[in-house]
C-alpha cells in the first residue's frame, strides 16, 4: 500500500482564545479569528469545509455541522508563544519550554553593529513595525542610500527589507544568512526573514521572493518518514520553516492561489509520502492588516478549491487540515493570536464522522503522522489514528 499524507496549514486561521491566552494579553483573550471573520460578512460559505466537520468543533455563523463525514476537533498549543515556528516545530513532536527572544524595543547595539559592520551600511528602522506601514515610512530613504531596513514585531522575528532593484534578492539572502549565524543562544529569534520589496514611494509591494531563515531543532517525525524510503514535498515556507530537515523537494509559491495550484500538480505526480503545505495569505494579507472581510473572503477562496484535493484523494491517502495559530483580525493589534486551531482529518474510507475533541498538544498531529507511516513516534503527542477506523 502506497500510503500518502495531504498536510494542509491554514496559516492563521485559529478558532478560539486558547485557555491560556490570558498569559498573552487583552487581544488574544478575545481572540477567534473564525468566528470573527465570519461575523464580519453574514456567515462564511465554507460547504466542503463543512463536510469536512469544521462546523462541528465550534458555533461559526454559516458553518453547519449536520451532514459532516470526517474526524474533527481543535488543538491546544503547549510551546511558548503563538509563532510560525512554534506552531510548525509542535506539530513534529518539539515542545519548546522557553519563550523565544522578542525585541519590543529593537535589537540591541551588539547585534545591530556587528550585522552592519557585515553589510557594510548602518541599518535603517530597527523597531517593531508592520511590514507595510516601515515601507511607507522608510523605502524612500531605503532606495536613496541602500541602507537595509531592520525591523521586528511581537514575533521572535528579526526582518530585512529591501527593494529588488536596489539590493540583489542573493544578496538579500546573504544577509539573512549572515543574521542569522549570529543569532542564536539568548539572540536565537525563531526566524530570520528577507522581506524583498518593488514599486516607488507610496506604492511598495512585497514579492514573492519572501525567505524565512528558522532555528532547527533536530531530527523530526519528517526525518524519520524521509528515511524510510518517502518523498516529503514541502509547499510555500514549509521548507524555510524547518531548516531543510526532512524535506526532500521544496516547492516555491506566491500566495494561495498559486500554492493550490502547486499542490494538485504535486499530488498529480507523487503519489507516496507527505505533500505539506502552509497557505500564508490569511496570515499576511489579512489577519496582521486587520482586514477580516478579506481574511473571510480568501477562506471562502480555499474552500471554493478543495474540490481539487478532494477529487484526488486515493483509498490509501489520508487528509489533515489545520492551522499554526490565530491571527484575529478585529483584535487590538496586528499581533498573532493565541488560541485553538482546528484539527480536519479525512480519509475516502471514513464511513461516518469522528470527534476527536480538545487535544493538548498540536505534537498529537505528529504522532498520528508516525503511526500512519510506521515509524517512530515523537516524544510528546498522541495519535488520533485508531479513532479514524482506516
């Protein structure tokens, strides 16, 4: 049998304050980012989401539970933080018990000085800032003198902008690179990211050409499944995301779109292994540009293309659907939020519908990875598979 895992990150699309998000502040104590968005348009119209048991795991205006065929239920996160790399890194069984390194003043002199005395020019920014908002204020000055913009946010992120026809996008990346060598220890922030850009003053776009640089932490559930003889197909920031580790293709993308596109060619020709992918659209277009008619709008937009998936799902395939953490658009700020994300599982042989309840670990995802490939489980999580009956 010729087993092949569908792994799709809805990056951002959380579904409720976690029951710790008082440790986290006013913002992720309000937090769902479901809810929300959907009360933002009249109810989502999420039909194949539906099917899939999404409305089942909590009340989400437009979102039915009667008629579902699937395994669902929500997962807690139990790393520090409410980060990309957090979230990914769980998943595959690393608990991270210490908060990663936040800047909310700005990277301190020894870091900032000796990246400069590497680039050759002082930095420009150095603060926390929204992506686009540092653009329209610092981009002008950028393309004038080509000195790079720094900026961070509530995430552990350290973030180099700079415009494509001012700066090489390889040259951008050896300064990422560069960064991130002398990041680590107490300075290891979770990602390092090229932030290249384009346009004029007052019209700034970012590219496509977005790389994260991440911590890693070692041989993982992926690893383990590469090892043993499978394809592991990383699609979008999957690849970024864990340093390489167990990934044996990478698949660049630029945005939903054309990440759903990626995915139904790849599944077209791997027909084994784990094809993962993380759809960044909600996360960066509109969960930190407080947009949630937009953030509702691009979720219709992927339901409205699980049809691609679904049709190409075999009887030895089995289907995840989850997310990395919230990003609630209509909560105070532009920050990640903390909360429960939704955990979908599918499989053609499924006969009726599974609740899976609250799990306590979004490393329950890996272990149910492990079981499905036959190979060693992480340390922490527990597998949902026995409840699936495939």
């Amino acid at each position: 049998m010729s087993k092949r895992l569908i792994w799709i990150v809805l990056d951002s699309v959380g579904i409720g304050a976690a029951p710790d998000a008082q440790h986290y502040g006013h913002a992720d104590e309000v937090s769902h980012t479901l809810l929300h968005i959907a009360q933002s348009v009249g109810g989502l119209k999420v039909p194949n989401l539906a099917r899939l048991g999404l409305g089942c795991i909590d009340e989400i205006p437009g979102v039915e539970c009667a008629g579902a065929k699937g395994a669902y239920g929500k997962m807690q996160e139990r790393s520090f933080g409410k980060d990309t790399t957090n979230g990914h890194w769980e998943f595959v069984g690393v608990v991270l018990d210490q908060p990663m390194p936040v800047y909310p003043e700005g990277f301190p002199a020894h870091i900032i000085e000796r990246f400069e005395e590497h680039v050759g020019k002082r930095v420009l920014g150095n603060r926390p800032s929204s992506g686009t908002v540092i653009l329209d204020e610092l981009g002008e000055e950028h393309m004038k003198t080509g000195r790079p913009i720094v900026y961070t946010s509530a995430d552990s992120v350290f973030q180099i902008a700079a415009h494509e026809d001012i700066v090489p996008i390889e040259t951008l990346y050896e300064w990422c690179r560069y960064a991130r060598a002398i990041l680590t220890g107490p300075d290891g922030v979770g990602r390092v990211i090229a932030r290249p850009f384009i346009g004029s003053p007052g019209h700034f776009k970012r590219t496509g050409n977005r790389k994260d640089f991440s911590l890693t932490f070692g041989e993982t559930v992926l690893t383990r499944i590469a090892h043993a003889g499978y394809p592991v197909v990383g699609i979008g920031k999957i690849h970024d995301i864990y340093g390489g580790e167990g990934i044996t293709e990478a698949v660049h993308t630029e945005g939903n779109e054309d990440g759903m596109n990626q995915l139904a060619e790849v599944m077209d020709r791997v027909h084994e292994g784990v094809i993962y992918i993380n759809l960044v659209d909600f996360d960066a277009l509109y969960g930190h540009r407080n947009d949630p008619v937009g953030f509702a709008k691009a979720v219709e937009s992927f339901d409205a293309r699980l049809p691609e998936v679904l049709t190409r799902l075999t009887k030895d395939d089995l289907l995840c659907i989850t997310a990395d953490h919230g990003c609630d658009p209509t909560a105070p700020g532009t920050d990640h939020t903390r909360e429960w994300v939704p955990l979908l599982l599918y499989s053609t042989r499924m006969s009726g519908v599974v609740n899976l309840g609250e799990r306590d670990t979004f490393a329950d995802i890996g272990a149910t990875v492990a079981e499905y490939f036959q190979v060693e489980g992480p340390p922490v999580g527990k597998s949902a598979l026995s409840a699936l009956h495939v």
